[in-house]
C-alpha cells in the first residue's frame, strides 16, 4: 500500500493513529490540530498546510461536534483529485460528508475499536484488534487496507446501526473504567489506603478482561450471582445502602448478570431469589 496519509486532529486518537502509522511503514505526510505543534509528532497548527494536497488519504480525527466543521476546512483548502476522507468517529453521521463526495471524494468511517489513551501504545494496541468501518466501496477498501497494514481486522457496521455499535463499544471500553473507579473509591471508604486499593484491584481487573479474550462471557463469569450465592447478594446491597447511586449501579449490573449467570448454567432457583432480592 503507497497510500500518503494526512491526519487532522492532533488529540490521543490522532496522535495514536499517526504513531501506529509511521511504526507500520506508511507514508504519513501531516499532522494538523489546535495544540501541540512541533514536537516528535511534527503537528502543525493555524491554516491547513500544503501537505494535506499531497495526500491520497485524509482522516479526521477530531470530537464528533466538529467534524462537519473539519470537514468544511477540508474542502475550502482543497484535496489531492479523488483523495479518500475517512473519519475516526464510531458514532457520527456527518452530513458535510455528502460536500466532498460530490466532489469526486470517496468518504467513511475508520473507527478504531480501542482505548487510544496513550499515543505511544496505539502501535501494539492495533495489533489484532478491530476497526469498524463503513462508507463508499473505495473508502471501505482504503480502511481495510489501513486496517490490515497496522495488523487489525475490519468490522462492518450495518447500516443505520451506528449508534448501537457505538453502544456496545462504549459499554466494553468506558465502562469497565468507570467500575474500577467505583471499587477503588468503594475500599477507600472501608479504610484502605487509595494506593494499596488500586494496586489490588487493578490485577483483578485486568485477569477479569484476560478471561473472557479466551472464553464466552458466560464462560468467563465468576462471582455470587453465577454461583447462587443469595446471602452474599444481600450482604452486598445492606452494605451499598447510604450510597443509593452506587446501589443503583450494583443492582442494575447483577441484574444483568443473572442473564449471564443462567447462560452459564446457574441454578435456576437460586437466580430467581437473587432477582428477587433485587427488586
């Protein structure tokens, strides 16, 4: 692939994205954002730079409110002839898209399914994980092959599906964080150190993760729901009690999990009087 890549948005995901790029072999020709210029990433800032009409791909990697926008400059500086526009969002539908396909340019979606936190890990975070797309014929084909080159699989999103998709990776990705967070703050308030807290929970949760890259969810499922464990169900929502919010949050993920629980093979009694605890 002799793709030349420009990328515009110089935030985690652009930057992640430039990185992985460049650690592949491609042809990355520029690096636009805000902020950031300079540096080991060659970030340029202020008006879109004369390498953008060198590039036979585009991708846009900004927040969703401001893509439209993004895509605006794009067109007012101009592209290379039948330059592909791809964008990073797993949730937009940008309208302004529909501008620079009437101009002879290919457009889609190049959303990686991974938590681009760190720049500096997207390369080995790539390898093996999966990208979503959709878009025009030759946009998906330059996705797949972008895809491939950084060792990622390419995932289809159906039509009018984009926000479920989104959905799903945002209940993967964000919310296991947001979990974590709440264990932590959950021992803090039994008295453990902040820093023993984190240290603990954090090989749980990561050996939680690492169990279900082999296995079903169900499978995978460990705790008292799946075990019928009722008393401790209960000990569990006595003690949650005086923080209704995290209370709320217990109750609607093991609720969730008696599903789980029963595809795994739970006694189906013992699920029902947890789901009656619950309520």
């Amino acid at each position: 692939m002799s793709e030349r890549i420009f990328i515009l948005g110089a935030g985690r995901a652009g930057l992640g994205l430039a990185r992985a790029l460049r650690a592949s072999g491609a042809d990355v020709v520029g690096v636009h954002g805000r902020h950031n210029p300079g540096g080991p990433d060659g970030v340029t800032t202020g008006a879109l730079p004369p390498s953008l009409r060198d590039a036979t791909v585009v991708i846009i990697a900004v927040r969703d409110g401001q893509i439209d926008d993004a895509v605006r400059e794009l067109d007012a500086a101009g592209l290379a002839a039948h330059a592909v526009v791809l964008h990073a969002s797993g949730s937009a539908e940008p309208r302004a898209l529909d501008v620079l396909r009437a101009h002879g340019h290919p457009c889609g979606t190049f959303h990686p399914l991974l938590p681009l936190a760190d720049p500096a890990r997207a390369s080995v975070l790539f390898r093996d994980a999966w990208v979503g797309i959709d878009g025009d014929r030759t946009a998906k084909d330059v996705a797949r092959a972008l895809a491939a080159r950084l060792g990622a699989h390419t995932l289809e999103i159906p039509a009018g599906a984009k926000s479920r998709y989104h959905a799903a990776a945002v209940l993967a990705s964000n919310f296991p964080v947001v979990l974590l967070a709440l264990a932590e703050q959950l021992l803090t308030e039994a008295g453990i150190d902040a820093g023993e807290a984190r240290g603990a929970l954090r090989p749980l949760f990561l050996a939680a993760a690492d169990n279900v890259g082999s296995r079903s969810a169900a499978e995978a499922l460990t705790g008292p729901v799946v075990r019928g464990d009722v008393s401790t169900v209960r000990s569990h929502l006595d003690v949650l009690r005086d923080d209704p919010e995290l209370l709320d949050v217990y109750r609607s993920l093991a609720r969730a999990t008696i599903a789980v629980a029963r595809e795994a093979g739970a006694e189906e009694e013992r699920l029902r009087e947890i789901g009656e605890l619950l309520d």
